[in-house]
C-alpha cells in the first residue's frame, strides 16, 4: 500500500493558490483559451500550468480533447471540490484580515463603574453598534481598581472608569463624561423631609461605602466633603459597586454619597439630595492600554459621538 502521508508531504508548499485558481478556472469554463481570458494570460502557460499541477499531484485532473476539456477525471472532481473551498476560505481569511485590522471585526471586552450606565455610556454604545455592527461587544461591571488589573492583565481592552487612578502606568486616559455626588438617604429617613438638607446634617449617620482599595479617588472624594463639612464619617458597612451600595442604603442599612447621575435608581425607596460644593464634581474617563484595532475604533467612535452630543446640547 502506498504511504499517503509520504506523498501528502511530498506535494505540501508546491501547489499553491495560484494554481488552484488557474485548475478552476479551466474546469469551470471547459476550454483553456476562454480559461486563459478570464485569468488575464495567455494560454500556453495555462495549459503548461495544469500539467505542472497534475505532475506535482501524480494524478491526471483533465480529460483533454485538445484546447477544449472532455471532462474531469474522478481525481479532477474531487480536487475541484476541494480547491473551491479552499479559495473560499483564502478569500475569507483576506478579508478577515482586512476587517480586523481597520477595526471592522473583533472583539472589545469593555467594562465601566455602575454609575457610567446612568450617564452617556449606552449612547455611546449604541452609536458604536450602529457603526461597527460586526464587532462583538462584551459589557461587565466593575470597580475602577479591578478595571486597571484588567486592562494590565489583558483580560479587558477598555474600561470606564473614575481617576485618579493608582499603579496605571501605560494606561491611556481619554475624557468621557461628568458627574455630581449627592447624598443618599432611605426614603423614610427623618432627615429625608428636611428642606435645605446639607451634608453636615449627616454628621451623627451611619454611612454605606465602597472599599477604599476599589475607588481610591472616588472614596477620599467623599471623605473629602464629609471634611469640608468638620465630620468624618462613621462607616457602619462596606459594599463592593454602587449598585450595592444603594441597595443597602434602600434597606436602611445607612445613608451615603453617591454619583448623582444613579438618582433614577430605587426612587421609590431611596431620597437623593444635591450637595452643592465644587469639589462635589467628578469625571469619568475611558482608559485603555495597547488597544487593539476593534478597540481603537470604539474610542474613536465614542469620543466623537461624544463631541457630537456636546455640541448639540451648546
């Protein structure tokens, strides 16, 4: 019996795409001078191509009836068959390549703070979708701390997230949004009711924040304000994300400081009052580190649409 896998070895690299295309177009049209036309060449080099080919292979594709083919041998079939997924394939993995690099295709693994949801973040993935439809889009939660690990790890390619950030070297930061804090109470809290509410009312409370190590910025902000109000706040519980924070706040767990733009969230169970300070203001950016092309074209979509967003709203 004949070793297969020597002969396989023995034409591997010598039958390129060049001349498969060349066998197709032969088998496909039935003539070599009408072959040789559609390929842009002559057709004595054609017809010595097809015998290299059929020499490279061992086998004989074509039954010959001089320039016209009387038909495929069973060999010829199957080749042809075979050839034309083969440039199918080619043909797919080039424009592939193509999509990929000009970040039409691929994937971006994006993450965001909670509060980016209540903000322009789904505008401006919405604006991202209807431009890059075939770019796959996936969207977690996270603390601004276990996005820059992400981003570091390769486990994210873009996160939006609260600065100052801590250990971001390499990190590229672009403007995305703005936001407020604002206080936080259970709706039925006493000082719920109170007009003229302001942050050193809260003095005596027992306050829900986040970990320091997941927000840095974020967290010495807030204790920033309680200190500009000559309190330091009694920490009664933690939670990891807003989102959790509120809930607990929703429970009656305590009272907190919040991003204003999240005020939508529980209304019916949380009261949300301004703190009208400066420093109450914050942004949000979008970091990225190494981003690849998908990537690089979500940021430019979404900083554009953003310009856009602010001029319309001048």
């Amino acid at each position: 019996m004949p070793d297969v896998s020597n002969a396989a070895q023995s034409t591997r690299g010598m039958i390129d795409l060049r001349k498969m295309e060349q066998f197709v177009a032969v088998a496909e049209e039935g003539h070599f001078h009408r072959a040789a036309h559609r390929l842009g060449m002559s057709q004595p080099p054609l017809t010595v191509a097809i015998r290299r080919l059929e020499e490279d292979l061992g086998v004989v594709l074509i039954e010959r009836g001089g320039n016209r083919i009387s038909g495929l041998t069973d060999a010829g079939q199957a080749f042809l068959r075979e050839a034309r997924e083969t440039l199918r394939q080619a043909h797919y993995s080039i424009h592939m390549a193509r999509e990929t690099a000009a970040g039409r295709t691929g994937l971006v693994r994006l993450s965001y703070v909670g509060s980016a949801l209540y903000g322009r973040l789904p505008d401006a993935i919405r604006a991202f979708r209807q431009a890059r439809p075939d770019v796959r889009l996936e969207l977690r939660e996270a603390t601004t701390a276990s996005q820059i690990v992400g981003l570091q790890d390769g486990t994210l390619d873009a996160a939006v997230v609260i600065p100052p950030l801590a250990d971001a070297a390499g990190i590229e930061l672009h403007g995305f949004d703005h936001d407020r804090l604002c206080m936080a109470l259970p709706v039925d809290h006493p000082l719920a009711s109170q007009t003229g509410l302001t942050l050193a009312d809260l003095a005596d409370e027992a306050f829900v924040l986040w970990p320091m190590i997941e927000g840095r910025g974020f967290y010495l902000q807030a204790i920033r304000l309680c200190a500009n109000a000559s309190f330091t706040p009694h920490v009664a519980q933690e939670a990891h994300g807003m989102h959790a924070v509120l809930s607990l706040v929703a429970v009656g767990a305590g009272v907190s400081i919040v991003p204003e733009s999240m005020a939508s969230f529980r209304p019916d169970r949380i009261a949300y009052r301004q703190i009208e300070e400066v420093e109450g203001a914050f942004e949000l950016c979008l970091a990225v580190q190494m981003p690849n092309p998908a990537t690089k074209a979500f940021v430019e979509i979404a900083t554009s649409w953003l310009k856009g967003a602010k001029l319309e709203a001048r």
